[in-house]
C-alpha cells in the first residue's frame, strides 16, 4: 500500500465502531461503550494500537458480543 493512502489506525478503529453507527443511523444506541446502549464488543489479547502495524495480523479475538450479549468465546490464531 503507498503510505500516501494510508490512515492513522485510530481513525480505522473510529470508522469500524462509531463510524458504522452512524451511517447505520444508530449512533445514540450504538458504536460506543456508554449506559443506555447495547454495544457489539471484541475482546482482544492486546491492544493494536500498541502493536507494529505489521503484527496487527497476531492479535487475538478472545471473545465477541452482539448487541451485549456475549456469543463466543474464540481464540483466532
């Protein structure tokens, strides 16, 4: 990828949380963890902003939820 079109990894993780509740119109239920809503969560091994962008590939889903309900607790390696 030319790093012209690259973007800064906190602005990807926004886009895949808050900004998808937006477009979806469900950013005040949604796309945050916050009392009243009813979030999709992933449970990682580490935190990827802490990890070479290249190793992002070796971080871990531990677990899931939809809609705050956990659905699986799963080890990807």
């Amino acid at each position: 990828m030319d790093p012209a079109e690259r973007i800064p990894l906190t602005d990807a993780l926004e886009a895949y949380s808050s900004g998808v509740a937006h477009q979806a119109f469900a950013h005040t239920a949604r796309g945050a963890l916050r009392p009243g809503s009813g979030p999709d969560l992933v449970w990682l091994d580490t935190d990827p902003r802490h990890v070479d962008p290249h190793d992002l590939r070796s971080v871990r889903v531990l677990g899931t939820w939809v809609a705050g309900v956990r659905r699986a607790a799963t080890v990807r390696s």
